[in-house]
C-alpha cells in the first residue's frame, strides 16, 4: 500500500472539475480533508511555534553572513 496525493476542485454544484487519472484494476480508499480557507500564497506569512516564539537571540550582525550581492535586493 501507498499513499497519493490529489488535490481536487469542484465548481459551485460540487462536480469535480477535472477527473484524476486512477491506476487500473486497483481497489482505493479516499479520505477528503475539504480545505476551509483559501489563502492567497502572497499574502501568506508564516509564525514560529508557539513554544518557540520571542525565545530567539540574534548575536552579531546577521547581514555580514552573506554577501549583500547574494541577498538580491531591489536596486
């Protein structure tokens, strides 16, 4: 046994959109997590873990770490 991933769409009367291509002759058992949020990706920031979070100290200047042509800022 082993695990697939599809993600499915359905339109506004719950029909799927475009049907996934199966593998032959296999028996399949689908479980549906039904995504609630449709989060836009560039409006998208992530957090650290709760027991992590305000724990951190940056010691010395992380800047010179890497050379300022290698963190491509807007010119």
């Amino acid at each position: 046994m082993y695990a697939e991933r599809l993600m499915l769409e359905t339109d506004v009367t719950g029909k799927l959109m475009k049907m996934p291509k199966l593998p032959p002759s296999k028996r399949l058992e689908a479980i549906f997590l039904v995504i609630s949020e449709n989060v836009p990706l560039e409006n998208f920031r992530r957090t650290p873990h709760a027991d992590i979070a305000g724990k951190t100290k940056i010691i010395g200047d992380i800047f010179d770490s890497v050379p300022a042509s290698s963190w491509d800022f807007p010119k």
